[in-house]
C-alpha cells in the first residue's frame, strides 16, 4: 500500500464520535469557565484562552482528521497522530491554565472540593514529577511493547482509552514541570 499524500490526510477526514464529544465538552466546560469570570467583572487571559483552543484544534485534526483515518496503515503517521495528541495537546492545555481557571471561576463549594482533591496524598503522589514521567514514558513502553497497541486497533475502546492516556500522561507531565509559565 502507498503511503497516504498530504492531500489525503488532509481532506480524508472521519467522524470519531466520542473524541469529538470528549473535544467538545473540555472546550464547554472551559468556555463556562471564562464566562463565569467575566460575569464576576474579571478578564481570563486571552493568552490562556488561545492555548485551550489551540490544544482543542489540534486534538480534533488529531482524531477526526485524515491522520486518524491511515493512523492504522502507516506507522509514521500513527507517530504523528500520537506526538500531536502526547506532546502538543499537553503543552497547550497546561499553557491554558484549566485548574488556575475552575478555582478561580467555581462557587465556594466546588473551589473547596477541587482544592481538597488537588491537595490530597494520591493527588501528591501523581504530581510528582518522577510518578508523571514514569506514567508518560512508561505509558509508551506498554503501548508499543505488549499486546496494547494491536488491541487499540481492534477495540474502539480500547483505542480511546489509549489516546486519552496519551493526552493526561503528557499533560500531567507538563504540569510537573519545573518550568513555569506567566502571561
């Protein structure tokens, strides 16, 4: 089989119905967010905003793009796919600043919440940067080195639940960068 032209992975696009209902209700639930400060007289960084819909454009034309429909025939192309969704997709969620944003935007008693859960020892124990960087890197050796990847391409599911591991295994591992941000 031939290698798909820029062409095709750029016009062949495909409807993945529950990546596109994951895309849609993180940019919901962010956009929610930024109204509910403008309504309390405060301004979200514009900045922050872009990111959001940056990592939102890039998860879509990662799944619902001709890249998703040859992520199965080619393996450079399924390398795409995974870089876009493993690297590019955190980068800009964690430039969007999603948890700076509920705590600023939720009601006292959500703010609580999150707060008691991001505060909590499994919460410590995730965030350590040695934890993400094993659930990141080791995340990929048990995609590529057991059984995962030829079920993912056999279970829709399953190929769900890896993208999504992809996609808060590098996220996770950008927020325990020692490199902070500031806009």
């Amino acid at each position: 089989m031939a290698d798909p032209s820029v062409r095709d992975l750029v016009v062949g696009w495909q409807l993945d119905p529950a990546s596109l209902l994951l895309v849609g209700l993180t940019g919901g639930l962010y956009a929610v967010g930024v109204r509910r400060l403008a309504g309390r007289g405060r301004a979200w960084s514009p900045f922050r905003t872009a990111a959001m819909v940056g990592a939102l454009v890039v998860a879509v034309v990662a799944t619902q793009s001709g890249i998703a429909g040859y992520e199965d025939d080619r393996l450079w192309v399924h390398m795409v796919q995974h870089a876009l969704l493993g690297m590019a997709v955190p980068l800009l969620v964690v430039l969007s600043a999603p948890l700076t944003l509920a705590l600023q935007a939720a009601g006292p008693a959500t703010r609580h919440t999150l707060r008691t859960a991001l505060r909590s020892p499994p919460a410590h124990v995730v965030a350590h940067p040695v934890v993400a960087w094993a659930l990141f890197g080791g995340g990929l050796v048990v995609i590529y080195l057991t059984p995962v990847l030829g079920l993912s391409v056999r279970h829709d599911a399953v190929h769900l639940l890896v993208h999504a591991h992809v996609v808060i295994a590098g996220t996770l591992f950008g927020l325990t960068s020692p490199v902070r941000t500031f806009s």
